[in-house]
C-alpha cells in the first residue's frame, strides 16, 4: 500500500543519512523532493503545501537533535507529519450500549464497495460481540438486495430485503422495526449510489438519514480514486453530514493521495480500510502504524495481532518445541501456508516488519510459487509429509504428477524445507542467533 510515496520518503531519508547535519539547504532539497512526491501521489494542493512547510519549520528550528543523525531526525519529522495528517489517533465507532439500537448508515458513490463493506463491518461487530442485522436499501443498482442477502449468508448474519420494492425510506423504517424485536443492536443500512453525486440522491439519502437517526454516518470512498475521494468526501459531508470515511481498496492503493487529505480537508477521520476482498478483509485505521509502514519502519503491533488472531498460545508452544527438537514436519509447512494465507499475502506481512522494506526481492515474495510448493504437499501422503525422508525417487515423480509440476520442484522444495528447519533448529538453540536475525530485521 501507498508504495510510490513511500519508496520516494525512504529514498530521501537515505540521501539524508549521508549528511553530516541538517542544513537549511539540504532541508530545503529534501522538502522539495517531498512536496513533488505528494503531488505525484496525488494528494490535495492545500495539504501538501502545509505538510511540507510544517517539516521545515521543524527541521530547522532550534529543537533539532545534534545527536541524532540527520537521516533519523529528518525521517521522524516527516513521520509525525504524516500521523499528524492522517488523523492523529485511531477513532473508534461511536455506538450505544449493547442494550440500545445503533444504526450505522453507509453512504457512497456506486463502485465504491459499499455493500461489500457492510457485510464486512458486520462480520467484525459481530466478533466483538454485538448483534448486527444488516438493511438492504439499495433499491437502484441491479442484484444490489441479492449481493448483500448472499453475503449475509456467508458473514451467518441476517438482511432484512424487501426485492420488488422501490421506496427505501420504507424498507428503512420496516427494517428497523424488525431489528427492535429480534433485539439487534446495530443495524446498517447499505444506501444506493450514483456515478457521481446528484440531487436525486442526496434528496433520498436526507429522507432515509432522517428515519434512521444514524450513530454513524460513513462515506464508504475507493482509496485508488485520490483527490475525487475528498471532493465526494465534502459533498455528502455538505448535504448529509459524515461521521467518518471507510477506505476501501487500500491494498491496491500505492499513490495515497486520498488518505493522505481526507482528515486535513475534510476533517472527517478515517475509521477502517478495506484490504482485500475477503469479509475479514476490513480493518481499523491507525494513523501512527500507517505512517510507520509508508516510511519502511514496519509495523509489529499490527503483525502480532494478526499473529494472534491465526495461531493460539497452546499452538505457538507446540510449534516451538516442534523447531527446537527438529520434529516440524512437512504438515507443519503445510499449516503455515495455510495461517499465513489467513494473515494476508506476503508482501503485506514482509510490510509489517522492521527494515524488511526493499531487502526482499520480488522474485522472493512470488506468492505464485508458493502455490506450487503449498500442491506439492497436498499431493504427498500423511505419512510422507510426517517423514519426509521416505520421499525416494520413485515418490518424487508420483508427487510431480500429482501437483502438476516437475520433480526438480519436488526436489527443490524438499531442499527448502531441510534449510527452514536446520535454521529453526539453530535459531531456538543459539540465543545469538535470535538476537543476530532480529537485529537484521532491524527488531532491536
């Protein structure tokens, strides 16, 4: 995500590093290249204007660190910006107590993923313990009721949807009644949209803001759309009045132009970004743990939760005394693949360590690749992948034909995967080791 700028920041805090101290010249320089990198990232003229005259007057002032060097002071002026401009804090939903209804309302232009996003909130609500219905109220766009009654169906959450019907103020008032006897305590209205805003639809969308008396009003705005997502952001935030953006598409999002100026424009924040299309392919926005990723710093309270949602504790222990005693088996590699896929791809995660930024090549993270790998296992017998020794010549083709692929990736693979576990071994061993490897990942 937002990979253009961010190559560009690390690229100047690396032509910073090199310097003896921090000069207004080369301030000036690097605020130059900045400002050029933002505008390519397509982010507002008035936001980059008071983002980089903000990094001068902090880069020259009095307050400057003699100690630090200029590449890491430089590198956390620009950080504190972009948390700064990004929405300071994450902000949470602001919901009513579990005994009282809640209506979140999800506004947007058609294509934007809004009722994609429903299911998505939902399914998360749910996990935290609330008890969401979901309101099928975009009567324009066709197969719209069908998409989010389907998703419904696989989030296991209820779509009140009345198919036939042309009035959603209506369907609106009918599905919160139904939400008040079966006890739910949130419901979200999923809104139709238009091409681009006009009157029809912001005169619907009053009248339905109106009946629900939403807790929270949400732009739902694709990030790949830059500056137009602040232009869409005012205009319902004019007619209507938002009390936050969902970002969606933010993986696919290397500019940033439209986080970067939604809060600054707008200042409405950013609640949650979409990152794929699975339904638990939604989450919160931390202002701080972004900014740390677009300047290759990582991300670790990101990861391990992302850890802990995939692996329990009772789990980790097994694989850990698995590592030490050189027992992980081939099903174990397996069950990583399958965890890892869970957490996302791998140039996500890879994003999410410290210093990892630009040290892995691409041919490395070719996730294409480990598909193959991830055929051959499942082409294995248990009893080959719980000893991977008994895996002879004769095995080796059977396993080729099975997966579809050769037996030099057979025998490839097999190599691999004695590598991983002879450097577990050592890593769960060697103390050193550990420390050496995380001070590479730049951990410590």
């Amino acid at each position: 995500m937002l990979e253009r700028l961010s190559d560009k920041l690390t690229q100047i805090a690396r032509q910073l590093s090199g310097k003896a101290s921090l000069s207004e010249k080369n301030v000036q320089e690097a605020a130059e290249e900045i400002k050029l990198a933002l505008l390519e990232a397509d982010v507002h003229l008035r936001v980059v204007r008071r983002f980089v005259n903000r990094v001068i007057e902090e880069a020259t002032g009095e307050h400057v660190l003699k100690s630090v060097s200029p590449g890491q002071q430089f590198i956390k002026i620009v950080y504190d910006r972009l948390v700064q401009f990004l929405g300071d804090s994450r902000q949470d939903l602001e919901l009513k107590g579990p005994d009282t209804q809640s209506v979140i309302l999800l506004l947007g232009l058609q294509g934007s993923g809004k009722t994609t996003t429903a299911a998505k909130l939902a399914k998360r609500l749910a996990g935290e313990g609330r008890r969401p219905i979901l309101v099928a109220a975009d009567l324009v766009r066709p197969a719209a009721v069908d998409q989010l009654v389907q998703l419904g169906s696989q989030v296991g959450l209820p779509v009140h949807s009345e198919p036939g019907q042309t009035d959603p103020v209506g369907v609106v008032k009918r599905g919160l009644a139904i939400a008040r006897k079966q006890q739910r305590d949130v419901v979200i209205i999923d809104t139709a949209g238009r091409l681009q805003v006009d009157e029809p639809l912001m005169k619907e969308l009053e009248r339905i803001h109106a009946v629900s008396k939403p807790a929270e009003a949400l732009l739902v705005a694709d990030s790949m759309t830059g500056q137009s997502a602040v232009d869409v952001a005012k205009a319902f935030d004019d007619r209507i009045g938002l009390s936050g953006v969902i970002l969606t598409k933010f993986d696919s999002d290397t500019r940033g132009g439209a986080a970067l100026s939604l809060k600054s424009i707008t200042g409405k924040p950013i609640k949650f970004i979409g990152v794929g299309e699975k339904t638990e392919d939604l989450e919160p926005f931390y202002p701080d743990r972004i900014a740390s990723r677009v300047l290759g710093m990582g991300d670790v309270v990101s990861l391990v939760e992302k850890v802990q949602e995939t692996i329990d504790e009772k789990e980790a222990l097994e694989l850990q005394a698995k590592m030490a005693g050189a027992t992980f088996t081939l099903e174990d590699y397996l069950a990583q693949f399958q965890r890892m896929r869970k957490m996302g791809s791998v140039e996500s995660i890879l994003e999410m360590i410290p210093g990892m930024k630009g040290r892995v090549n691409e041919e490395d993270l070719d996730e294409k690749e480990m598909k193959h790998e991830e055929a051959i296992i499942l082409s294995m017998t248990l009893r080959e992948r719980l000893n991977h020794r008994i895996i002879g010549p004769p095995r080796r083709k059977r396993i080729a034909r099975g997966s579809g692929t050769s037996v030099y990736d057979v025998n490839r693979l097999l190599k691999k995967f004695e590598k991983t576990r002879l450097m577990m071994k050592k890593m769960t061993k060697n103390k050193k080791y550990q420390a050496q490897v995380m001070s590479q990942l730049g951990v410590v």
